[in-house]
C-alpha cells in the first residue's frame, strides 16, 4: 500500500495533480477491493489528505467514482474497437458476426471485474449522494461513450440498427448485474462449499455473460 503526501496546491496544474493522484488511488483500492468497501476516510488517508482537502475536489465518494467509471469506459471502449475490428469477419453472415460480437464482449467485459462492479454500483449508489452539476457531467461524457459503443457495434453488425443503442446499455446492465452472483462474499462462499447444492447461484461471469449476451443480442437482430 503506498501513501502520498502533499503540499498545498496553488495552481490549477497543482490542484489537477492532486485531483489525478486521488482518482489513481482510487482505482487502486478498487484492485484490492469491491465498489461497496471504498470509503472516503481511507482514500483520504492513503492519498496523504485530510479528508475536507479532498472533498475541495470531489463533493463525496460517489463523485470520485463516477470519473473513474468514465475513464474505465473510455479505456474499455478504445480496447473493445480493436478486439472487434480482429475478431469479426465482415464477409461472415449476420449470425455468425452476432456470435462472435457476443463473445469478444463477454470475453472483454469478464476480464475487467473492476468495470463490472462499477456498472452494478451505478444506478442503486453511485448516482446518489452528488449534486446535480457532477451526475449531469457524469451522464453527458456516458453519452458519448454510449454514441462510440453503439457504432462500433454499427460497424459489424449494421443490421442492429436503431436497436443497437438499447443493446449497448442492456449490455452494460448485464455486465453489472451479473458481477454481483460471479464474486460472492466469504460467507456466501463457505455456504457453497459447505453445500454443493447451493453453488449453482454461483454463476461465473464469463459463461454467464456469453448466454445472456448472445440471447438478447439475438432477440433484437432482424429475423430472417
């Protein structure tokens, strides 16, 4: 665990510095763990802040995370653009390119879990407890990430048309949803391996993402 310390920021590069090293410190925390356990008291301490210094750049915990969702999408989404553009034949007919659209999401989605959690956080916490100015900047920059997902999904696979934007965010929600089942608390796993019946609400986000998003992608594309 690293600690920062800082001196008083005087100028706008300064006061930047601190805003980055405390979304820095932020993400991670958010390596070692989940959304629900990061509090403002500890971001505070590990930045090397007091804690009424930080809130002079974020108004509250939730603000911190919400700009670190937006920079995990931005980073996601210029990712999932080259995984799409290698993994996806044009010349391939339209089910075949939906299968292998579908995989490269629930293979991209899985393997970034802190994504996942943040999007399962989104709506229920992490738009609560901020001021109109910061969930509304919030939501314009998720538009634009919104606009890049819906054409990339566009571009190789244009008969989504306008179901591709209601795919996109059903996508996200999905990945959110099936993050909370995939990465069960130490009780909810002792109860698994203590009845083996049990384990089967233990869903593994990976397959479980595949099969949800192949069916709804799916269900929104034309029928032939």
């Amino acid at each position: 665990m690293v600690t920062v310390t800082f001196q008083r920021a005087r100028t706008e590069e300064q006061r930047e510095i601190r805003r980055r090293a405390i979304l820095d410190m932020a993400s991670a925390m958010l390596d070692e763990m989940p959304v629900a356990a990061i509090t403002l008291n500890e971001l505070s301490r590990r930045v090397g802040l007091a804690k009424p210094n930080v809130l002079r750049y974020f108004e509250s915990r939730e603000a911190v995370l919400l700009d670190l969702l937006n920079r995990y999408l931005h980073d996601w989404l210029a990712d999932l653009a080259a995984d799409l553009a290698a993994g996806v034949d044009g010349a391939q007919p339209m089910e075949r390119r939906a299968t292998a659209v579908a995989d490269i999401l629930s293979r991209s989605l899985s393997g970034r879990p802190v994504l996942c959690d943040l999007f399962g956080a989104q709506g229920g916490v992490l738009e609560h407890n901020v001021s109109v100015e910061v969930v509304a900047r919030y939501k314009r920059a998720s538009l634009g990430h919104l606009t890049t997902m819906t054409t990339l999904l566009r571009k190789h696979l244009p008969e989504l048309g306008d179901n591709a934007t209601l795919f996109s965010l059903q996508t996200m929600v999905m990945a959110g949803a099936l993050s909370a089942y995939s990465t069960p608390p130490p009780s909810l796993r002792a109860a698994y391996e203590a009845e083996p019946d049990l384990a089967q609400f233990h869903l593994e986000l990976r397959d479980y993402l595949r099969m949800a998003v192949t069916a709804t992608l799916l269900g929104v594309l034309p029928r032939r």
